[in-house]
C-alpha cells in the first residue's frame, strides 16, 4: 500500500486525518458500533427499502419542489441546512400519511400514547448516578 493511500475496496473514498489515511466506509462505522444485520441478507433490498423510500421521498418533496426551493437555488450550507429542518418539521407535523390514517406522524404519535394506559406500561425508574447498575 502507499503511504497516503486508503487500501480498502468500498470505493466509497477515504480522508486525511491526524492518524493518516482513514477509510470512509459504512461497513467499517457499523462493525465498531457491534450494530446487528436487519431482517435481510447483505445486498438485500430488505436492508434498503425503508431508507430508499425515505430518500426518494425527500428528493421529490425537498430537493426537486419549486415551492420548497428559492428560486435560483439555494445559496450555501445554511440554505440547505434550513430547508431540510423546514422539511422534517413539514413531514413531521403537517404531511398528511396515508398509511396512518391521513394524519402526520406527530399526531398520530400523539393519539397513540394517550390511548395507552400505565398498566400496559408500568414505570420502571431509571437508576442514574456513578454506582448505578
């Protein structure tokens, strides 16, 4: 390997950092995070589909939206940074989803927990502290 080089195969590219060379690869963040598989095999599309969906979502509604974007684009960082905060608080508080009774999910989450009784779900007290276990 060259000094310099990232020697792994993910192509998804590499940084310089103070230790050197550092591969950025998301197989490489989730084994140091001990993350489990999800109910697909590696390169089933069951691992994707959600994050697909939700990225096609954010294209269509954000990214390529005349209402959402000003007109000649955005101009910086802070634009983008701004418009995407706009978005989740839309998706999250006034997109109707069908899928849940054409209501937004911050609703929806809303009636769900007031329907639940504390005996379905007894409080259990979080011990905090320096001795807790």
């Amino acid at each position: 390997m060259k000094p310099g080089v990232c020697a792994g195969q993910s192509g998804i590219g590499c940084f310089q950092s103070a230790h050197g060379p550092q591969e950025v690869s998301p197989d490489g963040w989730l084994a140091e995070a001990e993350a489990v598989a999800s109910v697909g095999s590696r390169g089933d599309s069951y691992d994707n589909a959600m994050a697909e969906a939700m990225n096609s979502l954010f294209r269509a509604e954000c990214v390529r939206n005349p209402v959402m974007r000003p007109k000649g684009g955005w101009k910086n960082v802070t634009d983008v940074e701004i418009a995407v905060a706009e978005y989740v608080d839309w998706f999250n508080h006034r997109r109707l989803h069908g899928e849940i009774g054409l209501v937004p999910p911050a609703e929806f989450e809303a009636n769900h927990w007031a329907s639940v009784t504390p005996e379905r779900y007894p409080e259990t007290p979080v011990r905090t502290g320096a001795n807790s276990k």
